[in-house]
C-alpha cells in the first residue's frame, strides 16, 4: 500500500508540474503578441517563440509519462 501511495504522489506532482508548465506557455504566448503589437525586433520574438516551442515538447514529454501510448 505505501508504494501506491508513492506513485499517488509522484502523480500528483507530476500533474502540477504539467499545470505550471501549461501556465508558462500561456504567458510566454501573450507576451509573444505585445511584443508583436508593439513592433519588438524579430530576434527577440523569435527567441521568445523557441522558448514557449522548448516548453511545449517539456509539457508533450510528461503527457506521454501520464498517458501511456495505447497500441491498437
């Protein structure tokens, strides 16, 4: 019973992270957009849009560790 508890935990945590990272990926959209609307340099939106892109794969990565991949 104490490991399934672990992996509750372990879950839980794994979750709230995934939320955080949703969270951030929101932010570094809209701070994206006011860049855009206020004419930043490209360079700078760019980086920003690798940034969000890094984050995405992170938040694709834990998904895949939730949700197994069902082979039909």
């Amino acid at each position: 019973m104490g490991n399934a508890m672990m992996a509750d935990q372990e879950q839980a945590d794994v979750r709230l992270m995934l939320a955080k990272l949703r969270q951030e990926h929101e932010d570094y959209d809209a701070a994206i957009n006011a860049m855009i609307q206020v004419g930043c340099d490209a360079l700078r939106v760019q980086r920003m849009k690798k940034k969000k892109l890094a984050i995405k794969d992170r938040m694709t990565q834990i998904e895949d560790q939730i949700i197994p991949d069902i082979i039909a």
